[in-house]
C-alpha cells in the first residue's frame, strides 16, 4: 500500500507565503510549483492587503546520478545531458485577516536542453540542442492561520489546486541520423504535465533566542492522473506490460533550519533542505515514464526589507546527495527479466533563486 504522509510548505510574507522552489535541480522532472519566492522568513508584521512578487530562478543540470552512484565518466566523456532552466515565476496574494489568505502563482519557463544521445547517438560525437518556453501550470491556493502571527512566530496550513495550463505535448526539432524531425521535447523540460493536482502546504516560525528563529515548511503535490498521452520512445517498454506515456508526478518539498535578525530590515538563514518526485504517487497508478529521485541541500538564504514595502531576497541551495530512484518501468523490467534496470538522471550542483515582493 502506498502511503505518503507529507503536507508540506507554506506561506512567508503576511499570513501566506511566498516560497520557492518546487523545481528540482535537474532532470528530475519537478516543476514550478510553490509559492513564488525563495526563503522561508516571517511577514514581519506587514499588514498589506494585497502583495505581489517575481521570482528568478537559474540552474544547469549536468551530473548524472544512478540511484546515489554518480556516473562522473560521462562529463570526462562529453555525453552528458544539459539542461540551463531558467524561469520567472509571478505571485499575487490577498489576506483577508489575520487567519486567512489567498494567493495565484503564475510560472513561465525558457530552457535549453543539449545531448548527443537523443539526436545522432553518443557515439557520434555531436551536441545538438532542444528548448522549451511559456506559461507553466498555474496554482491557486488559501491559507489558514492555525497560530496567527506574532512576533514570536507562526503556524501556517495551505490547499491548493494546481490547473494544467502548461504545454505538456511541447515540441522541438531533433537532428536524427535519417535527417531533422519535430518531437516532443524531454519530460524535464516540458512547461506543463496535463494533470490536475491538489497541493497541501505547512509553514511553522517560532522564536527560539533572542532575534533568532526556528522554521519548518513543506510542500506536497498530488497529481491523481496516471499519465498524459504523451510517448517518449515507442520502444522503450517492448515486452513490458506498462505504458512509455509521462506520467503526471507527485512532488514534495520539505525545508527546516534558523534564520537569525541582524536588523529588523535585515535577515538571514542557513537550513537543510529535501525535494523531488516519487516513484509511486500517493493516489491512482504511476505506470508511465518518470525519473523519480530527491536531492538533499544546504540552504544559505538572506532577505532585505526596505520602508516595510519592498522585499528583495535570495537563496542558494548547494546540493548534498542526489538519488535517481528506479521508477516502476526500472522495478517491473528488473523483476522480469532477472536483469537489474536502473534509470540515470542528470543533476545540477546548485540552484539561484531571487525574488522581489511589493506590498500594497
């Protein structure tokens, strides 16, 4: 029986948050999902009605992980996968008072993926490159003030839904050897997964010492639908009673550690930070193609506030451990042939987020 016990993440500015970072650092195919900005720090008191914010975020994905072992010939090499995503993510939220808030988030993706593998082979020695732009999927979210806030800290609980307006059928031309042909680009870089999901979010601060805070947050996708339609390779699952289409992902997050007050416009944070996807969604089947993995991070974080209105902030998780899990195509091939299947993913070492928030 599967069961994932993870609601997770939430709010940061006034009653509702704006978190990061839901997009894995790399080919594990986790999208811009959360809040819109990047560092899990108290609202300081404001009182604004209405917030918005923009939030950038960069990250190159190289390194290519099967389950925790990294295959370091393939950079020596030249074959590995490169993805440079880069994305903007747009937020709005409301607070109603001082128990409830609402918030949109809006992401727009522009990646460039390059590979030898997918185009002429690895063995030929020629990069080509395929890349993706737009509008993500969209997530509408309220949030509830268990503790409302106090200077002392918070507890936070969210729900969402998250709306496939994101192109998950995404194509690009491929260089094959028989000439050019219009394909659908890789998973990691499609800008929508053609799912409805529910997320479920948390957000905890408390003060511990003086001017310094514990917080904890966490984020959990469910995305029900079992797979979208779209095919990777017609060949990749012949003779294994699974379907090749993507599957639509569950996503987590979860981030815990201390930030210390230096000013009462100045903050900054160090904490622990875990993300990913899963082999096996929470709710409904997960037969299709995934690369589940996680990537446990250090996360520095440091957030400026000026005249109470204007927010700029930053954070910069540096990976710890990177794990490409099996997915179920892996785990039924190895059970049928006796023969021990295990996907690779490509990896980034770390991720830039930054973010500006102004208060109304």
């Amino acid at each position: 029986m599967k069961i994932y016990y993870r609601i997770i993440l939430l709010s940061v500015f006034a009653t509702f948050a704006f978190q990061k970072d839901i997009q894995a650092q790399g080919c594990v195919a986790v999208r811009n999902m959360a809040t819109t900005c990047g560092i899990a720090f108290d609202s300081l008191q404001h009182s604004s009605l209405w917030q918005m914010s923009v939030n950038y975020r960069y990250f190159k994905s190289f390194r290519h992980f099967r389950g925790s072992h990294e295959e370091t010939e393939r950079v020596e090499e030249g074959t590995e996968v490169i993805n440079n995503d880069n994305s903007v993510i747009l937020g709005a939220s409301y607070t109603l008072n001082n128990r409830w808030s609402f918030a949109a988030i809006i992401p727009f993706v522009f990646i460039d993926r390059s590979s030898l593998y997918e185009h002429k082979g690895n063995n030929s020695g020629e990069r080509y490159h395929t890349s993706s732009s737009g509008l993500g999927d969209i997530r509408l979210a309220a949030y509830y003030g268990l503790i409302p806030e106090t200077v002392k800290g918070n507890l936070n609980v969210g729900l969402g839904i998250k709306i496939p307006t994101g192109n998950y059928q995404y194509k690009d031309v491929f260089q094959r050897p028989e000439g050019p042909e219009l394909r659908y680009v890789d998973q990691s870089i499609q800008p929508g997964d053609g799912g409805w999901g529910v997320s479920a979010e948390f957000s905890f601060s408390h003060l511990v010492a003086r001017n310094l805070y514990g917080y904890a947050t966490g984020f959990y996708l469910f995305n029900p639908m079992n797979t979208n339609g779209v095919e990777r390779s017609p060949n990749l699952t012949a003779g294994i009673p699974l379907s090749n289409e993507f599957s639509v992902t569950d996503q987590f997050l979860f981030r815990a550690g201390g930030r210390y007050v230096i000013h009462h416009n100045l903050q900054v944070g160090l904490g622990f930070r875990a993300e990913g996807i899963p082999a096996e969604d929470a709710i409904g089947d997960s037969d299709g193609w995934r690369r589940p993995g996680y990537i446990y991070s250090v996360e520095p974080s440091a957030i400026y506030t000026i005249k109470n209105k204007h927010t700029f902030g930053v954070n910069v998780p540096v990976a710890l451990y990177r794990n490409r899990t099996k997915n179920t195509i892996d785990m039924t091939r190895s059970e049928m042939t006796g023969e021990d299947f295990h996907g690779d993913a490509a990896f980034s070492d770390w991720l830039l987020s930054v973010f500006y928030v102004v208060r109304f």
